[in-house]
C-alpha cells in the first residue's frame, strides 16, 4: 500500500473514533416504532441494565415492550424479521419465549445451520414476496437496522401485519433519516446527501466500511454509490407515520422508553435529561 492510501486510511480511521462518540451509541439513534392497542401500562423493568451481553439486544427490545404496552406473556411467539445470523432468534430462545426468524439470505455465523435444522430461521420468498409463516402466527415482530433498506413499504408492511396475531406487537430498531454517520457506508451524512463530489471526498479521506479496507478511492466511490441507490430507503418521520399507519391503527415513536432502557450510561443520562427537557426527545428523533 503506498503511502498516500496509509495517510488517507489513517485519516478515516481517526475520524471515525472522534465522530463515533458523537452518536453516542449506534443504537440510541434509532426510530422506533411499535403498532400498539389504545390504553397502554407501564411495567417495571428493574434489573434491565444488568443484562447479559448474550441477550442484551432481546432484553432491551424486551423492555421497551413491557415499558409501554406490558411484558409479553411466558412462550409467547416472536418473529425476527430480517435475522441475519440467527442471533437474535437465539436471544429470545434464551429469555424463554418460542423465536423464530426469516431472511432472504443468512449471514455466516455458528448458529445459522443448527437454528435452520430445528426449523427457527427461513428463507423468504422474493417473488411474490411473503414471509414464510401462517396468518396470526406471532405475538411480537421484531426488526433490527432492517427497515431502512426496505424499498416497498406498503407489500412489507402488509405481510407484518398478516402474521401477527390479532393484538400484536410490532417494534422496528433503525437509523434515523439524519443520522450523522451512514451506518453501512460510514459516510457523513449519507442518509440525505449523495452526490459524487461529496461520496469521492470521503472516500479520498479514507472514510471506509470494514469490507473497504484497501481498497482504492475509486472503488469505494463506486459501491457507496451502488449500495445507497439500491439498498437504502431512508424515509422521514412524516412518511413513516404516513407508511404504517396505512396498516396499523396506532403507531408511536417510543425514543424514550429506548433510551431509559438503554445498556449504555450516556442513553439513559439523555432520557433523564429529555424527562426535564421534553422538547428534547422531538430534536432527538431528528438524528
């Protein structure tokens, strides 16, 4: 590698650790969205910060739930939309409740075949497109950093909806549509701005993702570029009010309960911070 291209990853590399704590935490800066029934309660979910790492995802989305509608009964059926991995299908196994999951392609990890063989994680069909489950199958659905690459909001939704249960839950986890850094690329501000000029000066700064190290400037321009144009959909607050609300009758932004429940110290000092503030939590859904 020559010198240049080291300076430049240098760079990149820097950059990132000085704009990552920005964000605080991957995670607080998140929509979300749950389809929730009139009259929700409060529950109490002491001991939600001493969570195992293992299940700290689950716990957490877990938590939100009970925080604002009620736990979710003992074996309750949940469906991780989009599982990746299966690794967070093996959560909610490990909490207790009966997880399943479903993707158009699993991603390599240790779990994937055994989860596969016992029937939790499926393949989804594209054409026509349908998650791989009855009608009135789940209790809950999840979705983690799923819903921004969505492109076909209405089919997508329609499908969630035909599988919960009469009385289900949905809670969707994704960036938000200013969030500073564009989690996949690691670009600033990529969610909004895209053109070539400001894509190439991050790339020549030597801005990359994980799978970009090494690689020339031009190439990573040319993926960015690939991947923002096809496989993102980053919607505003209005169009997803506007999506889901198409299909479910009552859809709320639960940002705080997020963050009063967030394993990160720095997530929960903002929602106490946003408990005297209430404004707050409107900037906050900005990013």
């Amino acid at each position: 590698m020559d010198s240049v291209r080291l300076g430049e990853e240098q760079f990149g590399q820097r950059f990132r650790r000085l704009l990552l704590p920005i964000q605080i935490d991957r995670r607080i800066l998140i929509w979300n969205l749950t389809d929730l029934p009139t009259g929700s309660k409060s529950s109490d979910t002491e001991g939600i910060h001493r969570m195992n790492q293992r299940s700290r995802l689950a716990s957490l989305q877990a938590a939100i739930l009970a925080d604002t509608v009620g736990p979710l009964s003992p074996g309750a059926r949940v469906l991780d939309l989009g599982c990746g991995n299966g690794d967070l299908v093996q959560q909610w196994l490990d909490l207790g409740y009966d997880a399943y999951g479903c993707d158009f392609k699993f991603k390599p990890g240790p779990l994937v075949d055994p989860l596969q063989q016992s029937d939790r994680i499926s393949l989804i069909a594209r054409a026509p497109y349908r998650i791989p489950f009855a009608d009135d199958s789940f209790d809950l659905l999840v979705t983690q950093q799923v819903m921004e690459h969505v492109k076909d909001y209405p089919t997508t939704l329609a499908e969630t909806k035909r599988v919960l249960k009469p009385g289900g839950h949905a809670l969707h986890m994704f960036p938000a549509r200013l969030v500073p850094i564009e989690p996949h690329t690691h670009v600033p501000l990529a969610t909004v701005v895209r053109f070539p000029l400001w894509l190439a000066a991050w790339a020549k700064l030597g801005v990359r993702s994980p799978s970009q190290a090494g690689m020339p400037w031009q190439e990573v321009l040319r993926r960015n570029q690939t991947y923002l144009a096809n496989r993102t959909n980053y919607l505003s607050g209005v169009a997803l009010k506007r999506e889901f609300s198409a299909h479910f009758e009552d859809v709320r932004f639960v940002e705080r309960h997020f963050l009063k429940n967030s394993p990160n110290r720095r997530g929960r000092m903002m929602a106490r911070l946003g408990e005297a503030l209430p404004p707050l939590f409107n900037l906050y859904r900005c990013f």
